[in-house]
C-alpha cells in the first residue's frame, strides 16, 4: 500500500471520529446538559505547561524536524 494511501485512510478515520464527536456534542447543548466542566486545578496552576494546544505544536515541530533529518540523509544530493 503506498504512503497516500494509508494517509488517506487515517485522515478519513480521523475525520468520522471527529464528526461524530461534534454530533455529540450538539446533542448534549440541545439537551441542557453540561458541556465544560470546567478547568481543573493542574491546568489553573501551570497554564502554559498543562495547555494541550501548546504541547501539539512541540511534538509536531519535533516529528517535523525528525522527518526533515531522516530526509537530508536520506537523499543527501536535494539538500543543497
């Protein structure tokens, strides 16, 4: 199987779950039922080291990085 296509298959898996979660998660707003529970005392402590967003964008950076070296000694003539 090529790489597009097992990507293909896990962005349309990733996808579905996500529909299906927002469904969800409209349904229990039309319910009345209580979406946001609130922020928990680690994240109220350690707002930048227990935000989720920040942490996503430092292991894509690294898997970005690891790639782009993988990459430069994979095929050594296209990096200059």
């Amino acid at each position: 199987m090529p790489w597009w296509q097992a990507m293909l298959i896990i962005a349309s898996i990733a996808g579905v779950i996500s529909v299906i979660y927002s469904l969800q998660a409209a349904r229990d707003v039309e319910r009345g039922e209580e979406v946001d529970r609130g922020v928990g005392g680690n994240a109220v402590k350690h707002k930048i080291t227990a935000n989720p967003i920040i942490w996503s964008f430092i292991v894509f950076l690294i898997l970005i990085f690891i790639i782009t070296v993988y990459y430069i000694f994979l095929y050594p003539e296209g990096a200059y």
